[in-house]
C-alpha cells in the first residue's frame, strides 16, 4: 500500500531498491482527477488557509500582456506578509530549509527572505496533463533506477514511491517542446564585481515531442546548443550537448567549439562533480538546473512532504528593469528583488553510495509539488558540513504555460561567493516556438554553423 502524506509533513523515508518500480494501481491513478491534481500534488489548500487550492494554475495570461512580450508581474502591487532576518528566524524554523537557515545566520543582515502571499500559478497544456495520467499508469523504473521506460513528455510518477522517482519526475519535467532565449550568468567576487557571460541558448526536447513514442528518440531527453555572445574574449564559444535519458548505459553526448581553435572537440568529462564551464569553480555540472544526470552515484530516500518557505513567482527578477547591476550585490542577490511563499514540497536526501565518490557526500532537495521543480538544494561536503546552497527563482510562463526558473543561484558558504544563472537584461522573451528541427543539432550541422 502506499505512503499518504499530509499538508503539514510527512513520514517515514523510503530508500529505492534494485527492482524494478510498479506502476501504479487504477485506484491510484484515479486520484489525478479527484483529491490530487494531474501532476499529484494535492488538491485542496491547508488548514491554515495559507496556503490555497490548486484551480488550474496561472493558465491564462493576465490582462494586458501581448505574446512576444516578457512575462508582466501579476502580483506587483502585493506587498510582503513578512521578512524572515536572522533576529526572527527562531519564528519560522520549522519551515526553513537547511540552508536558508544557514544563509540567514552566516549572511544577515544583508541576507533576508520577504515572505508573500501564496499562489499556486504552476500550469501545463492540457495534453500534459493528460500524458501525466498516462504515464501514471505505465511508467516503471529500469533496473538501478538509471533510467524510466513507459513513458514520454513530462514526469512519470505523479504519486512517487520513492526518493529516485520523485528525482526522475524534476529531470523529466515538462519545459515546453522548443524554447529559444538568450540570458547571462556571472560569479561575483567577494566586493560584489562580476563581468557577465550572455549566452544563447536553444533547446530541443526530443522528450515532450507531440507523439514521440520513447523507442523512437533514441535515449535522448533533449538537445541543447549554447552560444556565448559576450564577454569577446569567449564570444563564439559554442556547446552542444544531447541529454539522454539512461546515462549510464549510454553516456551524454557534448561538444565544445571555440573560436580560437576552430574545431568542435568532444567534451568527455561534462557530467557529475565536473567543475562547470566558466563557474569559476563554485557549482557543478549536475547541478546545472538544480539536478541533472545520471542518478546512480546516490541512493535516494523521499522524506515526506512539507510546507516550506521557498523561491516562488519571482516576476520581479524577471522584469526588464531588473538588470545584472540591480540583482548582483557582495555575497547575495538583492533580496528586495526576491519572493518566498508558503508551498508544499517534497523533501528528497541523496547520500553517497558505498564505493561511489562525489565532491557532496549528501544532498537535499526541496522539490515543489505543483511542478516537479527543485525549488532549493543543500550540498554537504565529506565531512558532513554545510557547503553550498542553491535556490530556483521561477515564474509560470505565459506563451506556453511552463513553470520554469528564471534565475538559480548557488552560494558557496566557504569562499562567501556565488554563482548566478538567468540575468536576463531586457533580453527578448522566451520564445516557445522557434521552429526548430531535429537536424539543427547534429555534430556536423554545429560545426558548420560555427565556421560561418
């Protein structure tokens, strides 16, 4: 019998086996279209009243925006509830994450988190939802976990078992079926100085493809070519990569095209504790959106469910006027730019397998149930230590509905330095449908785009 969890928290952990995951019951399933909504969270608010019921999410775009705009705030006339310092945190302990306690106590008082009201805006495409309820009913895990069968498009398990499926249902999100957007990243110093790297970027999900049948696309999950257009001394800079569902099976692909060479080399090592390119050492190739990859270096337990204050509805990081100069401050973003809200969020650990190694011997993940996004990270080094902190800023778009980051940091608690991804500058939007085709991203077509 499954595990019911409760608005509050919830219970006991569950730690994957090496078998084989049972799809779920017709009983179950049923549940996506009665008490649970079709991603499997909960369909009713709290007690409290703090927290709302799911009706549909932010599915219709608010009056007044025009498609090819960026995304307008909805709630810019809302005001904070409260804001959460490290002289009143004792008030709100129990909904802190580890690390935002940490943050608090080592990065106040220039550290603060303003609590809103909450909204649950996350919305998908009816089809979504639709194959959600699908894959509820076909989906299992391959053996160890490395991968999932049975299923296309969006997350596989709306009503987890397990650690390892919930982590599957955050890499196998629905993000659109294209997207093409340009944005930078940049890694402050201590004083706050930073030189931002504005990047290219277009994906092809093979995953979400209307009527792509899994043994069709070939293990792939997505596409994705980067292009660095500035700073000149990395402008030209090209990467691209497919993303494929079983890792270890069969490896991500990537290249890496750089001006000064002129050739497309392949990238062997793009994948787990990598130092991610141009990071200057402080995040990750995995966790690059928050988790990514193969699965296999942990074993995972599914802590529960639990109301938290998280990163929610982060309209104001994503306004034109919010420039890299007005985000980027010494040691943190610019708090008067962020919002928290009260949700619910499955709480997810990874440790370590024995015989396995990793720069983070542990690794929590807070992963909201509305979308199946990591909403915040702890990383802990070998020594059981706090280290590094990451934190999805997202919003709910409004071309195609898709609840997705618009900013991710990660704090590096030793070097007091950050890094920062989706600094947007007054970028043109999101574009949902550019028209891409599969052949865009072969090896050959990249390198012959890049000699041009």
């Amino acid at each position: 019998m499954r595990m019911r969890f409760f608005a509050a928290f919830a219970v006991l952990p569950l730690a994957i086996s090496l078998t084989v995951q049972a799809k779920v019951s017709e009983t179950e399933a049923a549940r996506l279209d009665a008490d649970l909504t079709p991603v499997g969270a909960i369909r009713s608010g709290n007690e409290a009243g703090t927290i709302p019921a799911w009706t549909g999410g932010l599915a219709i775009p608010p009056p007044g925006w025009k498609p090819g705009q960026i995304e307008t705030d909805p709630f810019e006339d809302e005001k904070p509830l409260f804001v959460i310092t490290a002289d009143n945190m004792s008030l709100y302990e129990d909904r802190l994450t580890e690390g935002h306690k940490a943050l608090l106590r080592e990065y106040g008082p220039g550290y603060v988190m303003p609590v809103y009201k909450t909204h649950r805006t996350a919305a998908f495409p009816e089809h979504v939802y639709d194959k959600s309820r699908e894959n509820a009913r076909t989906a299992t895990l391959l053996d160890n976990g490395n991968g999932v069968t049975n299923t296309i498009m969006t997350s596989p398990f709306p009503i987890p078992e397990n650690g390892l499926e919930a982590v599957w249902n955050h890499i196998l999100r629905y993000r659109g079926e294209q997207v093409s957007f340009r944005s930078a990243f940049a890694t402050p110093t201590v004083e706050g100085r930073f030189n931002p790297v504005l990047t290219e970027y277009d994906y092809y999900f093979s995953y979400s493809e209307p009527g792509a049948k899994l043994s069709e696309i070939e293990n792939k999950i997505f596409y994705l070519k980067t292009r660095i257009m500035a700073p000149s001394s990395l402008a030209g800079t090209l990467n691209l990569v497919h993303e494929t569902l079983d890792q270890v099976r069969s490896p991500r692909l990537a290249w890496r095209y750089e001006s000064s060479s002129r050739r497309l080399r392949r990238s062997p090592n793009l994948a787990y504790e990598t130092d991610l390119p141009n990071s200057s050492s402080l995040r990750s190739v995995d966790q690059k959106d928050m988790y990514n990859g193969a699965p296999n270096q942990y074993d995972w337990q599914l802590l529960g469910k639990k109301e938290m204050f998280v990163p929610y509805n982060a309209y104001k990081l994503h306004q034109p006027e919010a420039t890299a100069g007005q985000i980027i401050q010494a040691r943190n973003i610019n708090p008067e730019l962020t919002r928290y809200e009260l949700h619910r969020v499955w709480v997810v650990e990874a440790t370590v397998r024995v015989g396995m190694q990793h720069i983070y011997a542990k690794r929590k993940f807070y992963i909201d149930e509305d979308s199946w996004q990591i909403l915040a990270t702890a990383e802990y080094d070998n020594s059981g230590n706090l280290w590094r902190v990451s934190e999805a800023h997202n919003i709910s778009y409004y071309s195609e509905p898709v609840f997705w980051t618009t900013l991710e940091t990660t704090y590096d608690l030793k070097s007091e330095r950050y890094f920062v991804d989706g600094l947007d500058d007054g970028q043109s939007a999101y574009d949902f449908n550019p028209g891409f085709r599969a052949g865009e991203f072969t090896a050959s077509s990249v390198r012959r785009s890049a000699g041009r």
